[in-house]
C-alpha cells in the first residue's frame, strides 16, 4: 500500500470562500495529508494549521501557494527547505518576479490551479 501524498497550502485560509480553503478541502476528499500553513496558527476543517512551512513534522510532496505574488516570494526560501516534489504557484499567486526567482533557487513553479491538477474544481466547494 502506498503512502498518502503530502501537501502544504502556503496562505490557507478559514473563510470557506476563498480558493486555499477549497483546495485544503480538495485535496482531502482527494485523499492527500493536508498540511495548512497560515502564521495565525489555529485550527482549520478539522486541521492543524502551521504558522510555518518549518513546522511541518513530514516531508512535503506538493506545496501550493496561495498568497499575493508580494507575500509569496518573501517565502520561496522557505519553499525550497523543505524541498517539495512540487510547487503550485495558483492564480493570482503569480508575478514575473516570483516565478523566476523561484526558478533562481532551483524550484520548478508549476503556474497553474493545484486544484484542477488533483481532478476536480473550486466549484465543487461550496462557499458554506
């Protein structure tokens, strides 16, 4: 039996309307160890959420950011210590700026919805 998948959703949010929330639960229903990493800390759909991607106590398949492009590059080193398989850069977490400091620091952003890249949509989380 293999083992579940891990990711971190750089940004998650509580407010189930917005895209980090849907992916925290996307990835869930999809069957992945979710790691949700807001500084707030808390507790989130049932998660812990980590102030920091450096709390994270396993290794990381997949982190998925979900931050504006000015927050998301003061974190790409972050990123790349816990040295993911992959790193999502979602809509509106993109600039010119990040993806190719990413590229810099020898991460290969993947500038796409992580959500459609597990198989589903945000559509299918509802906002309530």
């Amino acid at each position: 039996m293999s083992e579940k998948k891990t990711v971190a959703v750089l940004g998650a949010s509580a407010d189930r309307s917005k895209f980090s929330n849907k992916a925290v639960r996307a990835y869930v229903a999809q069957g992945w160890d979710v790691y949700p990493v807001n500084p707030r800390g808390g507790e989130m759909e049932n998660l812990r959420v980590f102030a920091s991607l450096d709390e994270i106590p396993v290794p990381i398949d997949r982190v998925s950011v979900y931050l504006p492009p000015a927050i998301g590059i003061k974190l790409l080193g972050a990123v790349k210590a816990v040295n993911p398989g992959e790193f999502f850069v979602n809509p509106g977490a993109e600039s010119a700026e990040l993806v190719e400091e990413a590229k810099k620091l020898g991460l290969d952003p993947i500038v796409a919805c992580s959500i459609v890249a597990i198989g589903t949509t945000p559509g299918a989380f509802s906002d309530g």
